[in-house]
C-alpha cells in the first residue's frame, strides 16, 4: 500500500468551498469558480479556483473588474486554473480610447454614443487563461492575453504579452524565466491533455503527474 494514498473524497466542480480544514470546517475564502461566477462575458472550466485571503463577494467583480455584460470581449479561464489573492484580469474595455488625440474617454458619460469604444475594444480580443495555469499573488493580466496550458506567473507579474504553454513568466512586464519541461515533454502534455480526462482518471494517475513523468501519464490515459 502506499504511504500516500489518494484522498477519500474529492468534491464536485460545482462546490462553493471545496477545502476542508483539519477540523473540518470549510476554508470558506477559496471556492471552485464554476460554483461562485455567474457572468455572461466569464467562461470557467471545471476545478478552476480562486484562493483570496478573505471571502469576497462577488468573485467575477473582483478578479475583472471592468468587464461587464455587453462588453465585447470575454474572460476564459481554463480547467484546473489556480488563481491566488489579488490577482486581477484587466480586460479590453477597462482600455481608454487610443486612436485619436486624447483618450480622455468622453463617450462612456453618455453610453448611447460609445459604440466606437466598443468596437475599439473588440479588436484587443478575448483574455484566456490555459488548463493548469498557476497566476500567483497579485499578479495582473493585460488585456487581449493568452495564458499556455501548464504555465506558472510568478507573484507580483505583469503579464502584458502571452505566454508559452508550460512557461514560467516573472517580472513587469514578465519575461520568459525558463520552460517547466523539454520540448517534446510539453508536445506530450498537450497532446495528452489530462484536464479533460473524467476526474477518477485524473485521480488515479496523481502518481505520474506527481513525479513528472510524461511517459508513465501516456500508459495510464484512458
């Protein structure tokens, strides 16, 4: 038997605080996404979650604060996700207007005329954070950003340009530190892609993703 045996339980997706403490009581700052972002411009794969360090009311707001129902643009944060406190997404229409001589934004003090900043906006495109994507305390994301499956933004980055999948990122604006794995171990990860896998797969092959062995994860994949 192993010393390590896998946990007995493991919550659902849907599961507002799925950390139990040792006592029992739900670690009530951190939730699974899925379960506390109702928003139509948020798109959040399963287990993804958000670990403030206090409860906040309204998640969405708190981690894209200008994105709001109509904006042209999208926040995609992929399954698996680990997002820790204060970090925040800042999204294309928090973007002042850029294309003439001033971008004192005149038009959002009477919204039936903003309809250039919109389409200013849409341009930038939607923010997407990978699979297994770690974005450390109070990192920012800028506006129109791809986050690679698997890639680490260490504390304190600015992330204003994407990011390899598998990358490890740090600074402002972050810059490129090193990739986690050899090239074709990347190749290997993305084609295997064990965040889609049922969560039972995922659990059974802990193992392999554990120790880093891209080859043992291919012999146990269903």
């Amino acid at each position: 038997m192993s010393a390590h045996p896998l946990p007995r339980r493991f919550p659902a997706p849907d599961t507002r605080n799925p950390v139990l403490l040792p006592d029992g009581t739900p670690h009530e700052p951190t939730v699974f996404l899925q379960a506390v972002i109702e928003h139509p411009n948020i798109a959040v794969g399963r287990y993804a979650y958000y670990s403030p360090l206090s409860p906040v009311p309204d998640a969405a707001a708190e981690l894209a604060p200008y994105l709001y129902p109509g904006c042209p643009e999208r926040l995609v944060i992929g399954p698996f996700a680990q997002i820790a406190h204060r970090v925040r997404f800042i999204t294309a229409s928090a973007n002042h207007p850029m294309g003439g001589l001033t971008t004192y934004p005149f038009r959002i003090f009477d919204m039936e005329s903003v309809g250039p900043y919109l389409d200013e906006n849409a341009t930038i495109g939607d923010t997407v954070v990978g699979p297994d994507v770690w974005l450390g305390f109070n990192a920012m994301v800028m506006p129109g950003v791809t986050i690679g499956a698997g890639a680490i933004v260490a504390a304190g980055s600015v992330v204003a340009a994407d990011v390899p999948p598998y990358a490890i990122v740090a600074g402002n604006p972050a810059r490129f530190v090193r990739s986690r794995f050899p090239a074709e171990a990347v190749e290997a990860l993305l084609a295997l892609a064990w965040w889609d896998w049922p969560i039972e797969a995922i659990r059974a092959a802990l193992p392999a993703l554990e120790a880093a062995d891209a080859e043992a994860l291919a012999r146990v994949a269903p």
